[in-house]
C-alpha cells in the first residue's frame, strides 16, 4: 500500500468549528480513516478528527499559500 499524506498527529487545544461535509466527502474521509488506521495501527475513532491535520498538511505544502504568508508576515500554526 502507498504510504499515506496524513500520519499521526498529535492532540492540540481545539476550536470548534461547525460545517457541513458533501456525503461523498464524508464516504471518502471514513475510508481514509480506515486506511490509516491499517496503515498505521492507530485506530481512529472518529474520522471528522482527520479534518483539522489535513487542513494542516494542505496548507503546510501549498507553496502559493506559503509565498503569501511570507509577504504578508502572517503568524504560523502555533504562533500568536
């Protein structure tokens, strides 16, 4: 199996934000749940706790996003 985007992440002070997923979405974030958790053997037990590290991870690697943070000076993830 190919190795996975989105590995282990760790528990971080959450805020709530309430949204509303397209089903096939919401088909597609249980079956990578799955995936990770065969993957990984980490059982996950609640596959909406995936959104917030792919978000990351999106933002993180999207390098039009990271030019603009840089000009901008924006706070990074964790930062103020």
């Amino acid at each position: 199996m190919a190795k996975l985007k989105l590995g282990a992440f760790a528990e971080d002070k959450p805020v709530k934000v309430t949204h509303e997923l397209p089903a096939s979405v919401h088909r597609d974030l249980v079956a990578y749940a799955e995936a990770l958790a065969r993957q990984s053997g980490q059982s996950i037990g609640d596959p909406v706790k995936l959104i917030a590290p792919m978000l990351a991870r999106f933002m993180a690697t999207d390098r039009a996003f990271a030019k603009v943070r840089r000009a901008r000076q924006l706070p990074k993830q964790g930062e103020g």
